[in-house]
C-alpha cells in the first residue's frame, strides 16, 4: 500500500525537512515506532508482550533520547503516560490484547478527562491465539470508554495511520485506541518513512479541579456530556477521512466492508472469483461513520462484513443499517459465512465471498512441496530450553513433595505468565493452573481457606513485580497457608529478555535502581524466605519441605539467570559427559527433567549429551541413579 499523506509534521515541530522520505524494510512494529518517532513523542512505555513488544524497543533503539522504558504492569504504564499528556507532550503506551484488561481502570477515567499533548493506547490483539490466554477483541474497550479506536491494515498504513492518531487525539483532547493484530504487528514490507522530529513546547500542567478529579460527581456529569459530543465531532469526521474509502466495480451489487489485515487477504481472492464486488475499506471502526457506511449500502443488494475477531464492526453496522431504515441484507461472522472463532485466512475469506454468489467453497489444501517438507519435520513441542532454570525448580518441588510423601497428586501447584508454563508438558507435568497474570498467588491464597492444606504458587520474576505483589500481601495479611516460589531468572523471559524493576536494567542504558526481591518480600512481613539455586537440586528440594511444614505464608526465591543471556555473553562453563560404563540406559536422567540435551541411543542402550545443546546446568548428574553423569572436573579430582 501506498503511503497516506496527510498533515506531514505539527505546526509546532523544530525545523524538519518534509522532503526527505525513504524506504525502508520493516516489520509492523518497526513501522509503527517511527511513525510514533516522526509525532514528536517523548516518552514511551508499556509491558512486554507479544504481539506488541518490538515497538518500545525499536524506539528505544532508534532514538535513546525518548524516555522508552518498560513499566511494571500496564496499568502504570497508561497513567505513567497520562501524566506525560496531561502536560502537552505526546506520549506512546503500548500491550498486547489481555495487557488493556489491566489497564482498563485508568482508562474508563482517562477518557473522560481527556489529555492535552497526544496519547496513543497501542493494543495488539491476537486472533488465533498465537501467543495468548484469549482472542479478546479490544475493540469493544472503544465502545466501553467512549473512546476512537484506529486499526491498519499493513505496516505502511500501521506508520500512517498513528501519525494521524496523534493528530486526532491533540485535535479533541482524547487518548486513541490504536488497535493491531498479529498479522500486522509481524508482517514485513516496505514502508515509506520520513525525519524523526522534536516538538517545541514545554511541559505545562494547569490545576482544572472539573477535568482531572473523578471525585467530582457534578464534574464527572460534565465531562460524560463532553466526551458524547466530541465523540459525535470525531464520527464526523471518520466519514471525510483518507484512510477510509470504497473502491470497485461502481455498479456491483454485493458489497464487502472489510477492516484490518484482512482487507488484504480480500484483495489477493477476489481476482480468483467470477463476480464483481465493491469495497468499502474501514480503518475507524469506533466510533463507526455511520453516513460513509450507509451511503456505500445504499448502492448494494447485500454485503458482507469481513473482520479479524470478534463480530465488532458487523454488528455496528447493522445497527447503522437499522437506524437509517435499510433493509439490506448484512452477513458476516453472525450468519455464519465466518467463523467466530480464530484467525482469518485468504481461503476462508475467499469461500466466504463464493457462497454469496451461489458457488461451492473449497477446503483449504497445503502445496505438495509444502506437506511434504513438513512430514520430514520432526513434531517438537515446546518445551523449555536446556539449561532452563525453571527445570529444576519444577523437579525439586515434585521431589520434595514425594519425599513429604504428598503425592504429586494431592497438592495443586499453580503456574503463571511465563516460560515456566511449559512446565506443563511431559516430563515434569508440574502445574496445574496458569491463564492471567499474579493468579497463581490468588489461586492458592483461596484454595488454602477451603482445602486445609498448604498450596504452592509459582510464579516469575518478572510477573511477581506485574501483578504478584498484591496476592502476596493478602496471604500475609490473613496467614494464609501458601508457599509462593518466585522463579528470578532475571529478566522477562519469555517476551525477549526486557529489564524488569527486578534487575535494574534499563531499555536504553539509563541508570535505575534494582529492588530486591528478598528484601521486598521480607519487607511484605513474611516470616519464612528463602533464595536458593535451582541448579542445586538437594538445596532447593531441602528448602521446600521445610516450606512445606511452615504454617502461614513461606517464600521460595529460585534465583539463577536465563541461560539464554548466559549463551549470549559466551559465558558457558564446563559441560558433563556420560561415563558409558556406568550408563544402564534406565532413561532416569531424560525422564526426570525432559532437558533437549539429553539424547538417548537405541543402538547401544546409553544416553549421551549434545554438546551443542548442552551448557553445563548439572541438573541431570544429579539425577542419575548411578552416577553415570559426571563434570571432567571431578572424575580428574578421582583421578
């Protein structure tokens, strides 16, 4: 696509070539961040997660001067970026689908007393799911919060378009939900970009008791009539546009609406099928230009809704179609055509299109070439990597509760966010629960009320400083009878290795301080915490019976760093070898902690360790039953 010109810089910017234009390889991330650089911004912020994570870390990279820094959780992020608008300047906030449900509370409030500088909400959603818990369609968080949703339907337009969303938001003082999905955030093409700019203002915030203090219900009255009327303002423009449009054969009578990535797979199908359609291409669908949409159906016999996720933009249209007294018939996810559930594709795009025009659909086929690469592939779950610390965190705690003679059974352990999850999977089978950030900690604070037993809790670094923190102090403040094992691999994981408050780290190589968890939680009142290396599978077993027997709240901090950073600093010590003579090929070592290094031999009945796999965590030479695992280091001190 093309890029949209629109207004190309503030009024306001310092001196800035408008010519000077180039194209570049992006993903749809990339593409947004310069887009967010070219607006001036100077502060940008969020929570790592995937689909949306490379954005911060593009600006950060791009231009470290711009105050790109993960926070805690979303929530802070949003009202960390609030106070940035409040004072005129332009500000960034960035998460994935589930990260605005966090979020959602200063939102609601934000809404309604608006900003001054330019705030963008950038929510990527996942249909699918590719990487998270749900398919929620945040678009909804548009219609909740009286709030203009935006969403692009490539990179080029992903940069275009949130160059106009800071325009709209400082033209009616609105924070803007900027909407992606998967498909865009991930996607690379070339993108037309142009010069990074800096705006000329100062920071400036006015003490308005009516605007900024929800505590104000006459107040509040006022600023809901507001926030109808500029959203009224805002639909009206939506209508006049540049990136809403309607192309086509003129005179075809079945219409197709069609929003984000989507729209592309209609322009790849449609030369494929015998019939004319016209397009009615939307990137607002909140709040919807009713007169644009009402127009276009005014020329159709019938049409069709095409959409990633939920049947948002269907159902407003109906209801546009509704109230102006149509009667055209309007099909979509709702009539079936589409499913409701996961991603679209062009194939199923495509039948849909086909059974309007009375033709049989086909079912999706992969290529030969395409099958038959994958049938050679071995089948590899996921899994976590060799040298995981989470590995022996997991074994230990299995250990420790066959040792109490507890049964793996009898005691729930629940999971949370991260890499541990995987913890789920054959061998270790370890958790029982895992679906939203902190829960594991609420789970067991609840469950210890009614089953009479002490419950374990695991839970990351990273995800304890998210939402963990709160559950923590509940167990504290009513001696709740839980064992809370926080893994500190230091670093969030899972999303690619971002700093957390954990490890003082910084996304662009500012100074900031590390917390402590130990002493955090200590400071929380709980009488028994304990740090141990995970890597020392004894240790680690020893500390959680005792937990175990502790009644009331006990921590567990299983500190060792992600191996993979390690890796990457060529940091990675002596490795251990199998002593063939020793090995029975009982498979102990493999069954116990499923680490990918581990390769069994058929042909000779041993076990023998990858060396390009392996980096020397010596979690399996403590598992071996006959000490078949050895470090060169201590056969030489036999020797």
């Amino acid at each position: 696509m093309e890029a949209v010109k629109t207004k190309p810089y503030p009024s306001d910017a310092a001196e800035v070539n408008s010519e000077k234009r180039e194209r570049k390889l992006l993903m749809g991330n990339e593409a947004i961040a310069y887009g967010a650089l070219e607006s001036g911004i100077v502060f940008a912020t969020g929570y790592p997660g995937t689909p949306s994570t490379e954005v911060v870390e593009t600006i950060a990279h791009l231009k470290p001067e711009v105050f790109a820094e993960w926070a805690p959780n979303e929530k802070v992020a949003l009202e960390e970026a609030a106070g940035v608008a409040y004072t005129g300047l332009r500000a960034l906030v960035t998460m994935k689908c589930v990260g605005l449900n966090v979020a959602a509370d200063p939102l609601m409030s934000l809404a309604y007393s608006g900003v001054e500088g330019g705030l963008v909400v950038l929510v990527a959603d996942d249909p699918g799911p590719h990487t998270s818990q749900t398919e929620q369609d945040d678009r909804y968080y548009g219609k909740l919060s009286l709030l203009p949703v935006l969403e692009p339907v490539d990179p080029q337009e992903a940069h275009d378009l949130i160059k106009y969303a800071y325009e709209l938001s400082e033209r009616y003082k609105v924070p803007i939900i900027f909407r992606t999905t998967t498909r865009v955030n991930h996607t690379t093409a070339d993108v037309e970009v142009g010069e990074f700019i800096e705006l000329n203002r100062k920071p400036v915030f006015k003490k308005d008791i009516e605007r900024y203090v929800r505590a104000s219900m006459e107040g509040n009255r006022k600023r809901h009539k507001w926030l109808n009327e500029t959203l009224r303002k805002i639909e009206e423009e939506f209508n006049e546009m540049p990136f809403n449009w309607i192309e086509g054969k003129g005179d075809a009578k079945i219409g197709i609406i069609v929003e984000g990535a989507p729209y592309n797979y209609v322009k790849e199908v449609l030369p494929k099928i015998n019939a004319d359609f016209k397009i009615l291409k939307l990137s607002t669908p909140h709040p919807l230009p009713k007169k644009l949409v009402v127009e276009f159906l005014k020329t159709v016999d019938e049409a069709i809704v095409i959409e990633d996720g939920a049947p948002f933009l269907e159902e407003e249209v109906k209801i546009a179609a509704y109230e102006a007294g149509l009667n055209v018939p309007i099909y979509g996810k709702r009539s079936g055509h589409l499913p409701l559930e996961g991603e679209l594709t062009p194939s199923l795009v495509r039948n849909a299109l086909l059974s309007l025009i009375g033709e049989e659909g086909e079912e999706y086929t992969k290529p030969e070439e395409v099958a038959y690469a994958e049938s050679l592939a071995p089948k590899r779950p996921p899994v976590m990597c060799p040298g995981c610390p989470h590995r022996g965190s997991y074994r230990a705690a299995l250990d420790a509760l066959r040792d109490l003679k507890l049964g793996r059974y009898s005691v729930p352990i629940h999971g949370d966010i991260g890499c541990y999850a995987l913890s789920l999977l054959p061998p270790l089978e370890a958790i029982w629960t895992e679906y939203v950030m902190g829960a594991s900690i609420s789970l067991a604070n609840g469950q210890s009320v009614v089953m009479d037993k002490k419950i374990i809790a695991t839970i990351g670094d990273s995800t304890f400083f998210h939402n963990g923190i709160q559950p923590l102090v509940d167990a504290v403040y009513k001696n709740l009878n839980v064992l809370v094992m926080i893994l500190d691999n230091r670093t969030t994981a899972m999303t690619g290795h971002q700093p957390h408050p954990g490890t003082g780290g910084s996304e662009t190589g500012r100074k900031f301080n590390e917390i402590d968890i130990e002493a955090l939680v200590k400071a929380l009142g709980v009488k028994y915490v304990k740090t141990v290396d995970p890597y020392d599978l004894k240790a680690t077993r020893e500390a959680i019976k005792e937990a175990m027997q502790i009644e009331g709240p006990a921590v567990i901090i299983a500190k060792q760093e992600c191996v993979i950073p390690v890796i990457r600093r060529g940091e990675i010590g002596e490795k251990p070898i199998v002593i063939e003579d020793k090995c029975t090929g009982c498979k102990a070592c493999i069954l116990l902690t499923g680490c990918p290094a581990l390769v069994y031999d058929p042909d000779t009945n041993k076990v023998r360790i990858d060396e390009l796999l392996c980096t020397g965590c010596g979690v399996c030479n403590q598992t071996c039953p006959f000490d078949a695992i050895k470090f060169p280091s201590e056969l030489d001190k036999g020797a």
